[in-house]
C-alpha cells in the first residue's frame, strides 16, 4: 500500500491523516528522520509556518526533507504548508525557512487581516467534479510562479478575487485552503494518484 506521511509538528495533522487514510493511502504521522525513511509521499499540514519551521530544525528533519524532495519525494502543501514550500514568502519571518520546494513567490496572510477566513468555490486543473469548496484561513496567496509550475487554481471570488490559490511542480503540489477540512476528498485522492505513479516510475 502506498505509504504517505504527515510531517506531524504543529497543526491539522490529524485531519490528514483521516482523508488521506480515506482516499486508499496508509497514512502516519512524520516527526522522526526513521520516519521520513519509511514513506512514499509527505503532506505539510496548515498551521503557523514560522511555527513548523523552527520545529523542522529542532527535530532534525529540514536536511532529510530537503534531500528526499530534491530525490523526488511527492509532497503536498496546504496552507502553512504551501508557505514551507514556497522558494520565496513574502510577509514572513526573518527567520523562517521553507524547503527546496516550487519556484513560487507566496505572500503570508495574504488575503487581509480583517477577512481571517473565508470559503469561495475553486475549480482546479485535474479534479474533475466541479469547483471544489475551499475553505481559507489567514491563508497565503501565490503571487509569481516560475518556469515549470503550473497553475491549478485561482480563487475568483471572496477578499481579493483571482488569486493563484493552487500550484503544481513536478512531483510537488501546494493548496492556500484546507481540502482536509470538508470532507471532499478529490484533492487526497490527486495526491495518493501522483505518489503511486512517482512510486511505480
Ligand atoms: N498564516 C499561517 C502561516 O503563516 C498559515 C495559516 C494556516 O495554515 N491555516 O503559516
């Protein structure tokens, strides 16, 4: 079965966990490098990005994660965790660093500080069943995407509409909102399809 993780530091790692078990992965909290080891695929849960980044150093896992992801390693972003893969954050701390991850700018918190959530419907390139329900907290938004990525989504309605909101880089793929959160499972399923095919190839 395929294997897939969540980098279980701080945030809705459990939520994960339910849909991606959901969606046919046996899936397991990461937080040790043996951990690391043993999985075909990793999801950066949402949560506080500066939070997760200081975490990765104290657990040691920021050089692993780096040398799996630059081996090929699937991993899936979402919220907090788009920001940890982003190559370059916008409104973020001096001293938060993300991964070797997409060659995105993304902008911290981006949608305003009066509007901390909101749920807008968002088509996404690749998941067929109509837009899906995206649920937006104190989320960041994509602002410049670099050769390679494509552009899965935007957000054209709530605070800011058109927005780049989902992303894919080769074996990487990010979300500013939390498909764990509503029970739609088409995005975990999306994820568990590009680890079983980067497993088999
Ligand atoms: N604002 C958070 C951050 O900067 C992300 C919020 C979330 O993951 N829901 O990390």
């Amino acid at each position: 079965m395929t294997v897939i993780g969540v980098l279980a530091l701080q945030g809705d790692v459990r939520e994960h966990v339910a849909a991606l078990a959901g969606a046919g992965a046996d899936a397991r909290p990461v937080r040790r490098p043996a951990e690391l080891d043993a999985v075909d695929g990793l999801v950066i849960p949402g949560g506080e990005s500066t939070t997760i980044s200081k975490l990765v150093d104290i657990f040691e896992l920021r050089e692993p994660i780096d040398k799996r992801i630059a081996a090929g390693l699937p991993v899936y972003g979402s919220c907090a965790g788009m920001i940890m893969l982003a190559a370059e954050v916008l409104d973020g701390r001096s001293d938060q660093r993300g991964f070797d991850g997409i060659a995105m700018t993304v902008r911290r918190n981006a949608f305003g500080r009066q509007v901390d959530s909101f749920e807008a419907p968002v088509a996404l390139t690749g998941v067929d069943g109509g837009p899906f329900h995206a649920v937006f907290i104190r989320a960041p938004w994509v602002e410049r995407v670099g050769d390679g990525v494509e552009v899965l989504g935007r957000v054209a309605e709530g605070p800011a509409g058109d927005r780049i909101v989902a992303v894919r880089q080769g074996n990487l793929l990010a979300t500013s909102f939390h498909p764990e959160l509503t029970g739609d499972l088409r995005l975990h399923r999306y994820f568990v399809e590009m680890v079983r095919t980067a497993s088999a190839g």
